[in-house]
C-alpha cells in the first residue's frame, strides 16, 4: 500500500433549496460574477431564473457566456478568458453538467496567463492558478463538481485531450437532485455509464491490498446498478437522483485511488472516440467497458472478477473463477446495453475501422497505456475491433 494525501477541499451544499448559500459563497470572492452555461436546458428547467434571482439578491454584477457545447471547444474557453480579463470577473459560476463545469475551469486559468488557452493541453503550459470557481451541476456523470480535472476538444486538431491541476478545484458546489429530473433518459444512461467506469478504472488494479476502498466502490457501483433504473423510469425520484449525484462526485474526486499509481485505460481510449466523433462520453465507455475487461481478463487478472461478480451481482462463489469471470463481464454488458439501452457497437454509432490506427496510437500517448493490463497500439486496435 503506497502513501497518500488526502486533501479535497470542495464544499458542497447537496440537496434542496441550497441554492439560498449562493450569494454568500459568491460573494467571499469579490462582486463581478461571469455566469456560464451551456445550450439551455437551465432556463427550460427555471434553474437560470433562480440562479439570477440569488445572485441579484448578493448585490452582485452578473456577466454572461452562453452555448458551451457537449465536449467543449477551446473556443468557448477563449471566449470566456477574454471576458474575465476585459470584465475584471473576480468569480466564476457554472450552472450545467461536465461540459459546462470543464469549460469554465480552463476559462479560470486562462484568465491568469497572456497565452493562448490551448497551450494548456498542446505545450502543456504550467497552470500555476486560476480564478475561483463556484459550480452548479445538473447532470450525474463527470464529478467535475469535486474533481479538479477538465477535458477539452479542439476540433481543428481533432484533439480532445484532459488534464488535472489543482487550481482548477471548485471551491464550492451546489448538487440538488431535483435540478437533475429533467435529464433525459439517454442522459442519465450516459451518466452511469460513465460513473461505473470512473470506479472501475480504479478498481480494477493489480494494487489489491485497499480492501476498505474495494467495499466502498463495490458499494457505489450497486448503487448506480440500483438506482439508474429507476431514475429513468421515474425521473423525479429523489432517492434514486440523489444517490446517483452524490455517487458521480465520490467515483472521481480521489478518495477511491488511495494511492494507486496505475493509470486509467478506458478513458484515454474513449477521448479519441469522442475528439473524432464527437459522441457522448458515456456512450463510448459504454460501449469499451465490456471488450476492455474481456481483453484483460487472464490467469493474473481472474481474482478481480472474481471479486467483482461476487460482491457487485451477486454470483455464486462457488462457480469456478474463469466462469464467475466472464459471468460478470455478461452481467456488466447486460446492465449497459439492455438495462439503460445504450447502444453496443461502434457500427451503431457510425465509429469506422480505418480511424483504429490513429486513434489507437493517440490513446497511447507516450507509447504504452499503463493501466490494469498494459495496452499499446495493437492492443487498443483489437480491443476497437471487439467494438464493431
Ligand atoms: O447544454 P445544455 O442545454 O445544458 O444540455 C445538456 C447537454 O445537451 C444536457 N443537460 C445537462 N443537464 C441537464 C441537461 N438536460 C436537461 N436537464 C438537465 N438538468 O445534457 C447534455 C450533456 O451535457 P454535458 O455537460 O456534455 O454532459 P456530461 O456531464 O456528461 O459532461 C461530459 C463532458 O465531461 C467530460 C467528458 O469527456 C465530456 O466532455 N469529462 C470530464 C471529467 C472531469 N472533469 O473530471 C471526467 C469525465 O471522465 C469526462 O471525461
Ligand atoms: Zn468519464
């Protein structure tokens, strides 16, 4: 077991009428505000209305940057540098889900440098700090609201590329599960698909010896098992919508690592997938999840399935290991596939084969992606290849 800091230090207001704190919170950073937001699922859903009402209410000046985009575009990140520098913002808030929260992080720190935002993610310029941020979520996925990572796309370079610096933290968030009824049913699917793969990037690791954090993954990964169900049949169920928001913070703000040096493999795989086609996120790890722990799966990596088919669906034990392994690797596809109706190849999604080869090799970076099974080029390639 390898040492670790514990330090996240985001306040978080959950539930309902939190949104009273605010001003307050706002206002512990100066007066001038640059509200953020994405296409306009806030102002259908009456949350701008009440978002405003509390800033007017703080005595704050308000400015505005509208349409950031699923994956976001470095544009929008320019854009809103430049307002917070013209405008002297002293406090940015974003009101939305990852996209919205990501965007506005990076418009944070390129307020605070003279170079061109993108040189964040193609030089990897230092982000020494950023303004601060306040978040609003409306959307159970990214843990962007307590994480302090963001993930860009530069369609000109076809580029989607995250990082994670610690000024881009939020200082407070507002998680209300009511904000979340109106997400759609494709939405919400997205969303669990993407939190069950946040834990599982960390679950599965050869680093075995954190039982204490196992049992707490085992146990959030039941709940999105739970309670993504029922959120889509019942929208406005409010134990399934806040099990499920307070789970998307837990699955990614760091607690679950506990030290664990082993990279993630399905997201780097995933960035390419959306930098090309842009497609929702958690489409694409749905669609990967299954085929990566199909490839991994071998005499090594079997005790972890074990593990995992036991405590998550409920397997019989004493079935034999390789069984209860690929068992769960079904029960898994079952859930994404059939149970939330996501799609289940990249032929649906209109992913092609002759883009493996640059993707692949995108994905792999440096050469290797050092995660539960170390993956290069052609591992990736024939892990997309179980994909079509
Ligand atoms: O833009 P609006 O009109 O708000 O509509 C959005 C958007 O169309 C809609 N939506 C959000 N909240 C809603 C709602 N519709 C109705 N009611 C609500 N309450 O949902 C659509 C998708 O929103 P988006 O913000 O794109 O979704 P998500 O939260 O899944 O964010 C995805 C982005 O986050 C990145 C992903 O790569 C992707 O770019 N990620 C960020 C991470 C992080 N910061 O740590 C980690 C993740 O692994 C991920 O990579
Ligand atoms: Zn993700």
């Amino acid at each position: 077991m390898n040492n670790f800091i514990y330090d996240i230090p985001v306040k978080v207001y959950f539930g309902e009428n939190q949104l009273c704190h605010l001003g307050e919170e706002l206002s512990k950073y100066g007066k001038r505000v640059l509200l953020t937001y994405g296409g306009g699922s806030i102002k259908k859903s009456g949350l701008y209305d009440a978002v405003l009402a509390e800033i007017q209410k703080a005595g704050l000046e308000v400015f505005e940057l509208s349409g950031i985009d699923p994956n976001p575009r470095i544009d929008s990140v320019r854009e809103g540098a430049q307002i917070c520098k013209e405008k002297q913002i002293d406090v940015l808030l974003a009101v939305g889900g990852g996209s919205t929260l990501d965007a506005t992080k990076w418009m944070a720190a390129g307020a605070c440098v003279d170079f061109d935002a993108w040189d964040f993610f193609s030089k990897w310029a230092p982000v020494e700090k950023a303004l601060p941020l306040i978040t609003v979520l409306t959307l159970s996925a990214t843990g962007s609201e307590m994480d302090s990572g963001g993930v860009i796309s530069n369609p000109e370079t076809k580029d989607k590329i995250g990082r994670v610096e610690r000024p881009l933290l939020p200082k407070a968030s507002f998680l209300d599960p009511t904000v979340t009824y109106s997400v759609s049913k494709y939405q919400t699917a997205c969303g669990s698909a993407d939190m069950l793969n946040h834990i599982m990037e960390v679950y599965f690791n050869m680093e075995t010896d954190l039982y204490m954090l196992d049992c707490f993954m085992e146990g959030m990964m039941k709940t999105i098992i739970k309670y993504t169900p029922i959120a889509m049949a019942e929208p406005d169920n409010y134990e399934a919508r806040a099990n499920l928001m307070w789970t998307s913070s837990w699955a990614i703000n760091g607690f679950v690592n506990g030290g664990k040096r082993q990279a993630w493999s399905c997201h780097p795989m995933e960035h390419e997938l959306s930098a090309i086609y842009d497609i929702t996120h958690g489409l694409g790890l749905a669609i990967l999840t299954p085929r990566w722990l199909e490839y991994c799966l071998d005499e090594t990596t079997v005790p972890k399935y074990v593990q995992y088919g036991v405590n998550v669906f409920g397997i019989d034990p004493a079935l034999p290991d390789m069984e209860i392994a690929k068992k769960s690797i079904e029960m898994t596809a079952d859930f994404l596939f059939n149970t939330l109706g996501l799609d289940d190849t990249f032929t649906k999604v209109g992913i092609k084969r002759e883009d493996f080869p640059v993707m692949a090799k995108k994905a792999c970076g440096d050469g290797v992606i050092a995660g539960f099974k170390p993956l290069r080029q052609a591992d990736v390639e024939k892990i997309f290849e179980m994909c079509l």
